[in-house]
C-alpha cells in the first residue's frame, strides 16, 4: 500500500515544516495537510489542504477515507503558556484529538500515528540533570498533564489493541521560519528577532534559567526518522526523551553580541518562570540513540549564525 500521509494541526510551529519537509519526500501530493484555519500560502499552493476541526471525529474520518491516508501526524495542541490562561479549553483539544487518532488506528483506517509529547511532561520533583527516560513524572502545567496522560493512553493503545503509535518528548525548538506560538521556551525564538530589530530584548526567565533545546531542522529529522523506524526498533510506546543542547538566556544572549556586539538584555521574569523552573535543564535520550539511532547535528553557536542570517533580511 502507497503511503499518504494527513498531517493534523499543519499551521503550527512544527507542522509548517513537517508538512514541507514530508512534502519533498514523498510528493507534495501524498501530504494533506490540515489545520483548523487557512494556512500560509506555501503550504495551500504545495499540496492538499483541508480545513480540518482536530476534535471533529466525523470530519477526520472522512478525510482519512477520502485520501486513503495510512499516516497521521497530529500536530495540533495547546502549548503551555497559553494553555495556563485557558486549562479546560488547552485539555479537551489536546486529549479529544488524540483519542480521535488513536480510535480510528484502533478501527484499521490508518496504519501508523505520530503524536508529539513534551519535556513538559516532567514536573519539580523530576531530576533535573541528565533527566531519565524513566523517572518520576509530576507535571505542574495542564499542557504537561495532557501529554503525560497522552503517553500512558498511546502506551495503553498499542499493547491493548496493536496500534503503531510513535512519539517523542520535544525539547524547546527554535526555528527561523515560525513565529512564537505560545510556549516558555519561545522566548528562545524571539530573542533573536528583537536582537535584530531593537539590540535589547525584556526576557520573560530569569538568566539562568537553563532548559533543553533543539534546532527545528533536528527536531523534523527525529520526527520522520522514529516514523521511518521498523516497529520492532521503536521500543518504548509512551514517549522517547528527546536532546540536543540545553543552554540559559546569559548563554544564548552572549552567542548574539558575537554577531550584535551591542545587543542588550534586560530580565523581567513572569508566570512563565515558575512553569520553566519545574523543568529539567538537561535530558538523558540514550534510549533514542540506541533504538533507531537519533543524532543531532546543530549546537548553539551554529544555531544563532542560521538565526541571524535568515532573519536579518526583515529587519535591514
């Protein structure tokens, strides 16, 4: 069977660049993408679009059907900032929607999920260095309850009734392409298009704060490579700890004065603190090492050059 693939939640941070990425693989035709409204242009006049409800069971089967899709990456969630502001509106989306996957895999009209977790799934009393693949889990935020309860409920799905479900613990990712969307590390994103357009940036952490993070062009290629794995290399159902480097706002402020000496920071810490303090600073993700042979390939320095050099055109 020919693989189509129905990407759920495509305008987001990490859905417009999956939906491009899974389009030069396998054809802009092969990839549906979805989201609840109109998406950016690039991903309208690529390929399929449909305006897709995440919550819509009726609406998702019928695409499924209709596009004989086989894979479905559903992308769209809640983040944990705003997620704060609206908790019972941030659970119901991101639980119905992946309940509304996982049945219809568990029915046969689709073959494989990948559904994302988060670092957010870990709380303050998870060790913060070096953070096990197994460890204790008491999330604070209701984004880090939604995913923690979505890992148990993928683990259950595919030993209960076989389904292939995949999924990896985002760490904060950085992108040049996406705006912030709502989550406590995205001030490691617009840090740098304030460095660009003012040379001073008001950070919501304290500079300390040290969190892990990723490059998005990693975080895409360990999104497809787990998709890519044989089932029998994807050993762990709820979710894989996921790293590249972890870094604090002093860190990645003083990578930026190399390219904008006179770059300034002021902190002015706010709720957001709390939700990054409950984090860990550093992840253990041998597990995704060994099994189907994770790499990253971008560290900060390397990072902050791609930054600059792609936003400085916006800003000159």
């Amino acid at each position: 069977m020919k693989k189509r693939i129905l990407i759920i939640g495509a305008s987001g941070q990490i859905g417009t660049e999956l939906t491009m990425y899974l389009r030069g693989i396998y054809g802009n035709h092969k990839v549906i993408a979805s989201d609840i409204n109109e998406a950016a242009e690039e991903i309208m006049e690529s390929g399929p679009f449909e305006i897709l409800d995440a919550m819509d069971y009726d609406a998702i089967q019928d695409v499924v059907i209709n596009y004989e899709i086989t894979d479905v990456y559903l992308m769209a969630a809640m983040l944990s900032a705003t997620g704060e502001k609206f908790p019972m509106k941030a659970w119901n989306l991101n639980m119905n929607s992946l309940f509304n996957v996982l049945n219809l895999a568990k029915d046969g009209k689709i073959d494989k999920i990948f559904w994302p977790s988060s670092i957010a799934v870990f709380g303050p009393t998870t060790p913060k260095q070096d953070t096990p693949q197994k460890t204790i889990m008491e999330p604070s935020t209701v984004y880090g309850i939604s995913k923690q309860t979505g890992e148990r409920w993928c683990e259950y799905y595919h030993n209960k009734y076989g389904v292939d479900v995949r999924s990896i613990r985002y760490p904060g990712l950085i992108s040049y392409k996406t705006l912030p969307g709502g989550g406590t590390t995205d001030y490691a994103i617009d840090i740098y298009h304030k460095a660009l357009k003012h040379k001073k940036y008001i950070c919501f952490l304290n500079e300390e704060t040290t969190l892990p993070m990723m490059f998005m062009d990693d975080a895409i290629r360990a999104t497809v490579n787990i998709m890519l794995a044989a089932p029998e290399d994807v050993k762990i159902r709820n979710a894989y700890n996921l790293s590249a480097m972890s870094f604090n706002p002093k860190k990645i402020a003083k990578t930026i004065q190399k390219h904008i000496p006179d770059f300034e920071v002021e902190y002015e810490p706010d709720f957001r603190q709390d939700i990054a303090d409950s984090w860990p600073q550093s992840i253990d993700d041998s597990n995704a090492r060994k099994d189907w042979g994770w790499s990253h390939k971008v560290d900060l320095d390397e990072m902050t050059k791609v930054m600059i050099e792609n936003l400085k055109g916006e800003y000159e």
